[in-house]
C-alpha cells in the first residue's frame, strides 16, 4: 500500500482525476472547489506533484468512466465507487 510518495511522484492517479472531475462540476461553491484541489489534500499533496506535463486529469478521468461502462458497471456503482 502506498502512504507516502517522493517529492515529484504521485500515488494513485485515479485521486488527482477525481478532484478534477469534481472540482469542474462544483461550480456553486468556491468553498468546495478548494476541498477537492490536491494542493489541500495531504496525502495528495505529499510528493509536491500535483499536475503532470501532458497529462490532463479530467479527460483521463472521463476515459476511466468510459472503461467502467465498457465492463458493465452501472450508473449507480459507478456513483458508489466514487462516493466521497
């Protein structure tokens, strides 16, 4: 399991895409766009590398959804799954 990263490393990808996601449809609130940017989020925040050159977190977020459809997962898991 992964806890910590190196300065310059991300954990899990799938974390910075999901506060990407969320980040664009919180569009009420500034308040919870700041809740969901890594920067404020420690375990996010550890490796000091928030965004990758080349690498847009939405979009690959968007391709992980559509990978889910293409296995079957339904709306509603797909929502369980990323309940926060």
């Amino acid at each position: 399991r992964v806890v910590t990263h190196e300065k310059g490393e991300r954990g899990f990808n799938v974390f910075y895409q999901l506060c990407a996601k969320r980040r664009e449809d919180l569009t009420v609130s500034n308040t919870y766009k700041t809740v969901f940017d890594p920067k404020n989020l420690r375990y996010l925040s550890c490796g000091e590398c928030e965004t990758v050159e080349g690498v847009n977190d939405k979009e690959a977020f968007e391709s992980t959804e559509e990978s889910l459809r293409a296995l079957g997962f339904t709306d509603n898991e797909r929502r369980e799954l990323w309940r926060v």
